[in-house]
C-alpha cells in the first residue's frame, strides 16, 4: 500500500491503522509490504523533526506517555491511566510496570528526564510551540510522572501522543516493534509481551506479521 501525505493531525491513526493491519494478520502470511511516499532514508530518521516515513516508524518502535489508536483515540502507552486536575492545568500518569530496552526499571524519575530532554529538543518546532505551555515536568512517588501545564490545554493529550514525543532510552524506544534495516527498507518486528512488561499471552506470535516499510517516490510506491 502506498500512503500519500496527510495534514498532521491525521497521520497517526492512519499508521496505526496499517499496522494493525500488518500485525494481526497471522505470522503465516508473510510480511506486510507497506510503501510511503518520500525519500529513502526517511523511515530511520532520529532527529526532533520527522518526515511522514519517520513518524510512521517512531511511532510503532517508540512509545510515549500515551498513544493513538486507528480512530485517533488517546489510548494508554508507556502510563497505563492518568487523571486530568479539574482546573485542566495538571496531568498525572502512572507508568506500567516494565523496562526501558536496557533493562533498567520503568521509573517516574527516568520517564521525567527523558521527556524533559525531548521537550528540549522540540524547542523552535511548531509541535515545540504547542510544548512551550509546559510548566513544569516532575516525578512523583514510585512510576508516577506529572505535567502541569501554565494554563488549560484542551488537546494537550493528543499532543502528547505525537511519535516525537515518544521516550527513547538512549535511543531505543519500548517497542511495541522492533527495527531493523535491510537496504533501504525498515524492518519492523513486533516485541514479546514480556519484553514489553505485559504478561505472558500463549501463541501470541502466531498474531502478528513483520511490516517492511520503504520509502519512495510517488510513482514507485503507488
């Protein structure tokens, strides 16, 4: 399939769409040939600012606090629940239980400082500018992070769940995919539950699909 530009607001659930598509399709199908108008290295960008290829790509190897489903719903990611202050100025997450790919503990103090770091780096962007009215980003007791905002941000949990506001422990994202290149082409693998810090679920491989993304120009992805 081949997936033309869309305005930003649309791009994520499009992505999560095709890749439910590629992952719940049976392992005996093979892999999910997914082609993305652009340039060839775009899909294994790292920077803050992200082609469509590199969203697609962020967004299915590195989880933020939260996440979009193929409706454009907030659903939960890296935090399992959060609750909204009345006033509408703080958001306090818990984090699931789990690791970052290093196997190091999934803490409120962690996930605080890597998202500090990705604000920083968003700073001068247009998603930047939506980010300025973030007061103050804190860890609370145990997996607990909270972000209070300087005034209410009715969207400020759509926001969040933009792929570059996805927490990458040293560059490595929790999933849920893996990424690997072969070529031009990214190859991306969906992770254990375990790996992920969820539990055990019985023949789960057999679920899944891999998904190789490529991008190219227009003429060749159509």
């Amino acid at each position: 399939m081949a997936l033309l530009p869309r305005p930003f607001a649309l791009r994520v659930p499009a992505l999560l769409l095709a890749l439910l598509s590629g992952a719940c399709g049976g392992s005996g199908k093979g892999a999910l040939e997914m082609a993305i108008i652009g340039d060839k290295g775009d899909p294994f960008e790292s920077g803050a600012r992200l082609s469509i290829a590199g969203q697609h790509v962020r967004a299915a190897t590195v989880e933020g606090l939260v996440g979009l489903d193929a409706d454009g719903q907030v659903i939960p990611a890296l935090a399992d629940r959060w609750i909204v202050t009345d006033d509408g100025r703080s958001y306090i997450f818990r984090l699931r239980d789990g690791t970052w790919p290093d196997g190091t503990d999934l803490t409120g103090e962690s996930a605080r400082d890597i998202l500090r770091r990705t604000v920083r780096r968003l700073d001068g962007t247009a998603l930047g500018r939506d980010l300025s009215q973030i007061d103050q980003i804190r860890a609370m007791a145990g997996r607990v992070v909270e972000i209070r905002l300087k005034g209410p941000m009715p969207d400020f949990l759509q926001v969040l769940a933009q792929p570059e506001l996805g927490l990458a422990d040293d560059g490595k994202g929790a999933g849920p995919m893996t990424l690997r290149r072969v070529g031009n082409v990214a190859v991306l693998s969906m992770m254990s539950p375990e790996e992920r810090g969820l539990p055990m679920i019985e023949g789960w491989k057999n679920t899944v699909r891999e998904v190789r993304v490529a991008a190219l120009p227009a003429a060749l992805a159509i």
